[in-house]
C-alpha cells in the first residue's frame, strides 16, 4: 500500500520531467572565426519552410550536446544583427628557402573542420632557412563574404618598409599572382608617422600567401583582420513566387495563394507573361477561418513591351512585414483568364547567438513544442562590444547542408498533458469522503438500541 502511495505522489513529478522538444530540421553553422564570443547566421529559405510558427520560436542554436545557447532573432536593419566589417583570421609562417629568398618552400598542411588550417609544417625549408620566417600564409577558409583587403597589426618602435608578392589558392596546391607588388610601411620622423598595414585582395580565395620580393626583417606581425565588402554585404530583397487559383466566394471573384513559409513579406509584385493592366489590391490571413486584411494597393500593375520594356515596380506593404499563410488579389476589374505569379519580397532576418557550451553549433527548427528562451541579447553584445572595441560586430556563421531530425513528426502538436495535481487533488478528496462516510457508517452500525 505505501508503495502505491509513493507511485501516486511522484506522477506530478514525473509528468512534468518532459523530454528535450524534438526538431524537424538541423543546419550545422560554419564559423568565421575562432574565439569571436558572439555570432550572427542569416537565415535562409529553408529554415522558413520548416519553422512551425508566425514568430518563428522553435528556431534556435544548440550546443555539440544538444543544450541551447543565448541567442534571439533580428531583422537584418536592427544595429545588434548588422555585419561585422572586420574578422580576425588565422596566419602561419612559412620559412623561405636558402637558395631563392622568393620563393616559399614547400608546405603541407594539416586541415581541421571545413577546410581550416590546424598546422603548417616546411617540407626542407627548416634545414636551408636562417633567421626568422618571413613569408606567411593567412587562412581565409572560414570567410564566405567577399574580402576587400587584409589590415595587420605589428609591433612598433623599428621603422620597416617591405615589399611583397601576394598569391592565392584554393586548395594550398594551385597558385595565382593576385598582387604583383604591396609595400607594407611604418616610418616615423619626430611627431610624424607613416603607416601602410593593409593590403588589397579579392574575395572568392581560401588561401593568401605573402612572399617577400626584399631582404627586409620578418615583419613582427600580432594579428591579420580580413575587410570585408561593405557593398556586397547588404542584403538584397530575396523573392517567393506563388502560383494561385481562381476563386468565387460570396459574389466576388479573385485569386488566391497559399505560401510554403514564415518569410517576413515586406513587398509584393506581380508577374506573367501577358496580362492586362490592372488595379489590384492584396490581402492575407493566417488560416482559413480568420478575416482578411489589407496588405497592399490597390495599384496599378502593368508590363509594356518595347525597345525599352518597363513594369510597375513592386509595392512595400502598407501594414509592415507579415508571415500570413494564404494571399488574395483581388482586381476592381475582369480578372484575366491566367492568374498572375505572386511575387512576395523580404530581406533574410538574422539569429544572433552567443558561443556558450561545447562547439560545434547547429540551428534548429521546426517543432511544434519547443520555444526559444528569451534572452537580453543586445545587452550581451553591448558587454562584448565593450570589452573588445566600439567597432566590434557578432562574426558571421554560415549555415551547411541541412539533416533531417524528426522530420514531419516533430511538427504534430503533441497531446494535452493530463492536470496530474488536479486529478490527485480530487483523488484525495474523494478518498477522504469516502473515508468520512465509512467512519460515520461505523458508528451509526455501534449505537445500542433504544
């Protein structure tokens, strides 16, 4: 009996011990750079179409354990998720051989994940090589954005002037000139001083090796920062196209749309091969059920052929960005045979994460029961940006090739958890009753007769 009494006081307990929320999806991230404390990943098409929900809280970042970290969502405007313009890379140097001063001696690299350079070992340029290395090799494997140029940090107090040949490689195999001569300078005179420390590049390389074209000293190097293009890192307007039926409801006719994903739609547009102008306006809803609301128009749209064709330009919605499931044109005129291409435009918001727990990470989503802890992130990457300069932004991780986790499985909502306490809480009431009844049953039965 007492153990049934344990087994009963402990279904509370029990039933509230739940089980990490399973996901649908899981995306390995890509770090740029080691040790930066705070990240931001863009995220993509997929990760929209997998998410379950309108504020998208089932995507968050977990640990090589499984256990999430800080990080929260930010429209790609928001100054906490804006791109960082400078991330420090990882350089090795490369011991010149004796006979040609130019020419680097032979290396074999030792790779870690995702192509990174873990060591650089000289195949006999040791043996040949006097006095401290003066070639140099920077790893750039971690950087998808395109570089501008390489900044360095060097020791002062010795003036220098040297001059260098740049190449560049994919795979640390095949190399190319990519500057035919960079003079890095530092010279002073009295309250004077000259400073060149950066040297032009051009995105699309792994690999950036420095040969020294003098005999000057080995340049005392203590940190190489890539630059990034600030042009190319602005996000572009990214597209979803819809395709959509005709549809008779209460005596009117339109064109409605059902999209794949939770996109933050902020313009729209229409497209197809031949349609009448038109003046059209755009509602959405998020279930079949709920009201429709105005999004955009109405607008005049229209393509005109010729030497110089032109179309109407794509309309910014009037309520602000929204992540509605279904869509509806509707025409103040006779709407066309072919129903037109639903053009909804938004700009990739970002997930910024903070580098706690074991490495690697991974971004998550798709769950019908997890939700994202909140967490004061622009405090955190203010502390940050404290420590480590004004200039300071999360580094950039990059998102791999998704693996499937639960799959569709994980976006079943699960079944309403029983009230336990509720249902022990009647229990016992029902009990004590039953007891008080029996107890009074007793003594009625042991009353003497009259």
């Amino acid at each position: 009996m007492k153990k049934w009494l344990i087994v009963l006081c402990l279904l509370p307990a029990i039933a509230a011990a739940q089980a990490p929320a399973p996901y649908a999806k899981r995306w390995p991230l890509v770090l740029s750079a080691e040790q930066a404390g705070a990240y931001r990943v863009v995220l993509d098409r997929d990760v929209y179409t997998t998410t379950a929900w309108p504020d998208l809280r089932d995507v968050d970042v977990l640990d090589a354990h499984g256990k999430p970290v800080a990080a929260a969502l930010f429209g790609p405007e928001q100054p906490t998720a804006l791109p960082a313009r400078r991330i420090v890379v990882p350089w090795f140097p490369l011991p010149a051989q004796a006979q040609d001063a130019a020419t680097p001696s032979r290396v074999s690299a030792q790779f870690g994940e995702n192509g990174r350079i873990v060591r650089i070992e000289a195949d006999g340029g040791g043996a040949g090589a006097s006095g401290p290395a003066r070639a140099f090799l920077i790893d750039l494997s971690g950087i998808r954005d395109n570089a501008e140029a390489l900044e360095f940090t060097w020791d002062t107090g010795t003036p220098r002037e040297s001059r260098y040949r740049i190449d560049g490689s994919p795979d640390l195999q095949n190399w190319e000139v990519v500057q035919d001569r960079v003079t890095l300078v530092d010279l002073q005179r009295g309250s004077q001083r000259l400073v060149r420390d950066e040297a032009p590049i051009r995105g699309g390389l792994r690999y950036i090796r420095f040969v020294p074209l003098d005999a000057s000293p080995a340049l005392p190097i203590r940190e190489v920062r890539v630059r990034l293009d600030a042009v190319h890192q602005r996000q572009e307007v990214q597209w979803s196209e819809l395709q959509g039926r005709r549809v008779s409801a209460q005596g009117v006719d339109s064109y409605t749309y059902e999209s794949d994903g939770r996109y933050p739609v902020a313009f729209a547009d229409l497209a197809m091969d031949d349609y009448a102008v038109g003046e059209w306006t755009l509602e959405s809803r998020d279930s079949t059920d709920a009201p429709w609301r105005l999004r955009a128009g109405p607008w005049v749209a229209y393509r005109v052929a010729g030497e110089q064709p032109s179309a109407s330009p794509a309309q910014p919605l009037s309520s602000g960005p929204a992540r509605d499931r279904y869509w509806r044109l509707r025409n103040r005129g006779a709407l066309p045979d072919q129903a037109p291409t639903l053009r909804l435009g938004y700009r990739p918001e970002v997930m910024v994460f903070v580098a706690q727990g074991t490495p690697p990470y991974a971004l998550v989503a798709g769950s019908a029961s997890a939700r994202r802890a909140a967490v004061p992130m622009p405090a955190l990457v203010d502390a940050l940006r404290r420590d480590r300069g004004e200039e300071w932004q999360p580094a950039p991780a990059y998102l791999s090739a998704s693996a499937v986790l639960a799959g569709d499985a994980a976006l079943v909502a699960p079944p309403t958890p029983r009230d336990w306490k509720t249902w022990l809480l009647w229990g016992l009431l029902i009990a004590g009753a039953a007891l008080v009844a029996a107890f009074a049953f007793s003594l009625l039965r042991s009353r003497p007769p009259a």
